[in-house]
C-alpha cells in the first residue's frame, strides 16, 4: 500500500541503494571484528524489508512497460538475466570465499546493489495511471488485496502452494550447505559450484518457458515443473550415500583432490540442483506474467506483496525447522523433509484445477485500456 503511493522506478533505486549500504556496513563491521549474530540479524531483517518493498515494486512496474500479453516473454527474459547473474554468482562466491574471505565477497555484493541503482536511473519514468477515483482507508486497502489473492478462483491455490513451498525450499536452503561443506567435505568452491549447477538449469528452463506455457498451457506447465522439483531434491539426498565412507571429516579444497567417489556425489548433488534449477526457470516467467496478467494494476504492488510476505513468513519456520530437524535426526532426513514439504506443494496445485488457467484477453483488467 505504502508502494502504491510512490513512482515504482523510485523505490527500486532507493532499496537497491539500501541494500548495498547494509551490505557495506557488514563487510565493515566484519572486518573490524564487531559483527556479532544479533547485529547481523538486525542488519538482515532491515536487507529483508527493503527486498520486499523492492520486489513488489518490481513486480508492479514491469505491466507499465510492457503490454500484458507480452508479460510471460518478458519475465522469461528478465529472469533470463537474473539466472546467469546467479548461475556466475554462485560459482564466483566460492571462489571468492576461499581467495579473499567472505566479508570481501559481500563487499563486491554490495558494489552491484550500487551499481543496479545507477542502471535503474537511466529507466525513463513510465505515465502513472490516473487515481481510481475512490479514497480507501489502510485497512480497506488490505482488505482488498487479501480478498482479491485468497479469492480468486487461480491465485488462491497459487498462493496455498506458495507458501508450502517456501517452507521446504528454505528447508533446503539451510540444510544444503552443511552437507557440502561439513558431510561431504567439498568446500567453499565445492558449494558454489553444486549451487551455480541450479543457475545453469535456471538458464534452460527460462529458455524454454514460454514455448512450454504455449504448447501445454500456463497451468500444467507450472504444475508440471512443481511436480519435478521433489524429485529434484530426492536426488541431493541420495549424494551423501553416493560418497558412502569416504569422507572422514576432512575438507577438500581444490577439486583435484576429491577421491572417486566425491566425484560421483558431486555429480548427483549437481544433478539434483540442475533439474531443482530448470523446473524453476520453467515456472517463473509463466507463474509471474499469469499473476501480473489477471491482477489489475492499481492491485499488482498489494498482490505481490501479500504472496511475497508470507512466503518470507514461512522462510522463518522453515529454515530453524530444518536446522532442527538437521540437528535431531541428521542432515539426510532433513533434506527427504524438504521434499516432502515441494512434493505437498506441487499436489495442491494438481488437484485444485489450477492446470486450467490460462492467460485469457477477457481476464485482463478494465485499466488495460488506461495504458498508452
């Protein structure tokens, strides 16, 4: 709501501007010996504000550049970008860590924040719309973006499955690095490289989202890659008992070091994070168009950040549930956790008539006639 009352362009500058400060401040606070857990987490949960605030801008501005019926090939594109930003983040991460330490890492972090900021100011500044006409209180204005994703017939269950599945992704999220690092011995340039194998997958998938979404539909196609993402993760599980005995504790710095055997549990942990990576560049750009497609505009920021913010919601049960679980019953029944957590995801998707949904002319809002 607070978004809507602003020009989009402006928040994305002053959150990318932000975030880089926060991580700036970071890297000071490490390098001079300061940093401790409770100073970083307040640090994180302001980075965490400013992500939101920005995403759901983001969200809100690409339908004024682009005409609706273009949104799929647009996000397909943007997220295009993203994912070989992440794919060569990852890797060069590991890298990072291990040649200069982290807190010079998040140093160069903070440097493209900066730089995002200085791209997004050459955008030319895109009409507003005209006011709506009618004055809403706060919380008749939530009211409304709640009724409208928990209400429509398509968003509702886009949004049950959402939020189930940020519980087992950030499951994963905090499980995977203690089983490359500490149960598999492959270090810091072993991690980003299992992680840039998402990136790579990322990359196919976005590729081919949009001829998928066309040829079998928006809405089997999302449920489609959700249903392959379970999967996915089964496989990250089974690496540990690829390696079998072999790791004794030890840490392996350099890849030409791995025995045989870390070889072939790399491979399957890659493996698993490749498909985890390709079935959601596939669901991305469909998911996103379907969402900014049949969401009238001056609805979009609300939509976006009502989906958004539970789904962090559920970060904050998902990520200590899976330490937990980590610590209770070992890092392997942790990540068969995480995907049972995706597989119940994709399953209310599957039954509840979501594979229907299409990117229709008629759904598209009374205000599309508004833009130029």
């Amino acid at each position: 709501m607070w978004i809507d009352r602003f020009p989009r362009r402006t928040i994305l500058v002053g959150g990318d501007f932000g975030r880089g400060l926060i991580l700036a401040v970071v890297c000071l606070a490490a390098m001079t010996g300061t940093i401790s857990v409770p100073i970083l987490m307040i640090l994180m949960f302001a980075f965490g504000t400013l992500a939101l605030t920005s995403d759901a801008a983001y969200q809100s501005f690409l339908p004024q550049l682009v005409p609706r019926s273009l949104l799929i090939r647009a996000n397909a594109r943007l997220q295009q970008s993203d994912t070989v930003a992440q794919t060569t983040g990852s890797a060069l991460a590991g890298g990072l860590v291990a040649l200069v330490t982290a807190p010079v890492g998040i140093l160069i972090d903070a440097a493209s924040y900066f730089f995002s900021a200085a791209v997004l100011l050459t955008l030319e500044r895109p009409p507003r719309h005209p006011p709506s006409g009618r004055k809403q209180r706060l919380h008749q204005k939530a009211a409304e973006g709640l009724q409208w994703v928990y209400g429509h017939s398509h968003l509702a269950p886009m949004a049950w499955s959402s939020h189930i599945w940020f519980i087992g992704s950030s499951i994963l999220g905090a499980v995977l690095p203690t089983v490359i690092l500490n149960d598999l011995g492959l270090g810091a340039l072993g991690l980003g490289l299992v992680m840039g194998c998402s990136g790579i997958g990322a990359v196919v998938g976005t590729t081919v989202s949009t001829r998928l979404g066309s040829r079998w539909g928006t809405g089997n196609a999302i449920v489609a890659s959700r249903l392959a993402q379970p999967f996915a993760v089964a496989l990250v599980a089974l690496a540990p008992l690829t390696a079998g005995a072999t790791h004794t504790g030890e840490t392996y710095g350099s890849p030409l070091h791995w025995p045989g055997q870390l070889w072939a549990a790399f491979i399957v942990a890659g493996l698993g994070q490749l498909l985890f990576g390709m079935a959601m560049g596939v669901e991305g750009p469909l998911e996103m168009g379907y969402r900014q497609a049949v969401t009238p505009d001056r609805l979009i920021a609300r939509m976006s950040a009502t989906m958004r913010s539970i789904n962090r919601g559920m970060i904050v049960l998902g990520a200590p549930l899976g330490g937990i679980i980590a610590i209770v019953a070992g890092t392997d029944t942790a990540l068969w956790a995480a995907a049972a957590f995706l597989l119940l995801s994709s399953l209310v998707l599957l039954f509840s008539g979501f594979r229907d949904a299409r990117i229709e002319e008629q759904q598209l809002s009374e205000e599309e006639a508004l833009l130029p």
